[in-house]
C-alpha cells in the first residue's frame, strides 16, 4: 500500500479510535452499570463485592477495544490485496467485541484456575438458547454452500473486473476475494465455540451467582456477535454470481465487434448466474431476515430469570 494510501487509512481511524478510548475510559470505573449488568444476568440483589468482580470482568474488555478497533481499522485496506479505498470503520467494531472476549477468556482461563478446586460445567443449552445455535449453524452451512456455488463464478468475474478496473481506474471497487466468506466463517466459528467452550467448562468466581451469570454473559453475547457477523459474510458469498447476472455476456467475454451477436459461451454463463443467483436468493434473504432479528435476542437474557435457567445447570 502506497503512503499516501496508508496515509488515508491512518487519518481516518484517528478520531473513531479516539472516541472507542473515551469510552472505554469514561466506564472504566462506572459501578452503576456494573451493578445493572449483574441484576441483568440474573443477580438480584448484588453486593459490594459481586459488583467488583463485575466491573472487573468489563475492564479486561474495555482495555482491549481501543487496540483491537485500531487493528481491525487497519487490517480492511489490507484484506482488499492493495486494491486502494478507504477503510470502513465500523466494520471493526463487531470483531472488536468478539475478540475482546476471546482475550477475555483466555485470561480468565489463567486467573480461574485459584478460584475453585473444582470448576463447576454448565451445559451447554443452559448458557445458550437452543433456536440461537440453529440460526448460527444455517447461516455458517449456508455460507460455505452459496460460496462454493460463488467459487464458479469467480473465473469469469475476475478477467471482467481487472479490465473495468485498467479501463476506468475502479479498482477499489474489485470486491472481497474469494477467500473471504471462507475464511471469515472458519475464523468466528472457531472463536464463538472457544468462548462457549470457555463459558461452559470453567469457573470465574468463586461466587455462585457471579460465576453463572458472567458464564451466561459470555455465552450469549459470543453467540449473538457470531450470527451479526456471519451475516455479513454471508452476503460476501454471493456477490460473484449477482455480478455475472447482471452483466452482459459481451461484457464478460468480449469478442471484438459485436458482428455475429454475443459469444455463446458468455451468454450460457450469465444465463446459469442468474438463474442460479434467482433461485438461491429468495431463501438467502430469509435466512438473513431470520438471523437479524434473532442475533439480538440469542445475544441477551432469557424471558425466564436467569437464576431460574441456571438452576437447571448440572455440575461435574
């Protein structure tokens, strides 16, 4: 990436990063929410202590998002091979949250290991709902599915995009490669499941009621960040084929004068684009409708008490 590009890049995260610091700074010490994130995951009456080690469990988070907002800022113009364009600042934010729990987590599984002699394992279903995982698990096989369908149209939009972009010098428009949806899906997966795993297999506090609730925290918050992202590259996995249907077949295979009409083979590709792309996209759309209204709800408490759900927690 040329410095000027970089320049661009740098300048732009300067003021968000900024304000992602304030915010981490002004709740750093903020017992009030503290104390309201702990009677929302289920601990009515909290005590002074109860409260600290909540707002201990969001100070390792707060520390990690102004760093994390920064990276994932800069990693974007990255990601796009050199292509040029700006970074979107926001997209940072959805994996700053998850990755600051991960790291989380990973500090916790050190700091945990003096709580208890024994840790107490919570099923899995008592942390999370049920009809969340469903929704995450469609989206993830869904994904990988419309990306091997889009992986045969990649072919055929690469030579049409590098040409639009010598021709009129777009090419911070050539789209997230192929790799992407792939990669993205593998790299959430595996970390929505290590915060589950975490969540569900060790203990926090020595205190009951914390210990669950901020288990249950996790959990559910992971869950719901996981299926807000994947819907995002869920949309990454079928941008090929919307592309190719779109075009004209002289667009993506250009014959010279268009004397005998267009070339067959170009016009039986933008043919199977958009009849595949026609039969696929009705059911993406539920599927994203779906998961957009429940990424909020799998990522918040249940109806029913928390201290009610995790009465039904089984110990090892």
């Amino acid at each position: 990436m040329e410095w000027h590009k970089w320049s661009a890049v740098l300048g732009s995260l300067v003021f968000p990063t900024a304000v992602v610091l304030v915010f981490a700074l002004a709740l750093w010490s903020d017992r009030t929410r503290a104390l309201k994130m702990a009677r929302k995951w289920g601990v009515p009456e909290p005590a002074d202590g109860q409260v600290d080690e909540v707002l201990r469990y969001r100070r390792v988070r707060l520390a990690c998002y102004p760093v994390l907002y920064a990276v994932f800022g800069i990693w974007g113009p990255l990601a796009q091979n050199d292509q040029g364009g700006t970074t979107n600042g926001g997209m940072a934010v959805l994996p700053m949250f998850l990755c600051g729990a991960v790291i989380a987590e990973v500090l916790a599984l050190h700091r945990g290991r003096g709580r208890r002699s024994r840790p107490v394992r919570i099923r899995l279903f008592a942390l999370v709902s049920r009809w969340g995982a469903v929704v995450y698990a469609a989206l993830v096989l869904t994904t990988f599915a419309l990306g091997l369908i889009d992986l045969r149209a990649q072919p055929h939009i690469t030579p049409a995009l590098l040409r639009a972009a010598r021709e009129h010098g777009t090419g911070d428009q050539l789209g997230a490669p192929i790799t992407v949806p792939f990669a993205g899906t593998a790299a959430v997966l595996v970390l929505v499941a290590f915060v589950l795993w975490t969540a569900q297999n060790r203990s926090v506090s020595s205190n009951d009621e914390i210990d669950r609730a901020l288990r249950t925290r996790s959990a559910r918050v992971a869950l719901g960040l996981g299926i807000a992202m994947q819907i995002s590259l869920l949309s990454l996995s079928t941008w090929r084929m919307a592309f190719v249907a779109r075009h004209s077949a002289q667009e993506l295979i250009p014959t010279g004068p268009d004397t005998f009409g267009p070339d067959p083979a170009a016009t039986a590709i933008r043919d199977w684009a958009q009849n595949t792309y026609d039969s696929v996209g009705s059911w993406t759309f539920l599927i994203c409708i779906v998961a957009i209204l429940t990424w909020i709800y799998a990522a918040n408490p249940r109806t029913t008490a928390t201290t009610n759900l995790l009465s039904r927690t089984s110990r090892d």
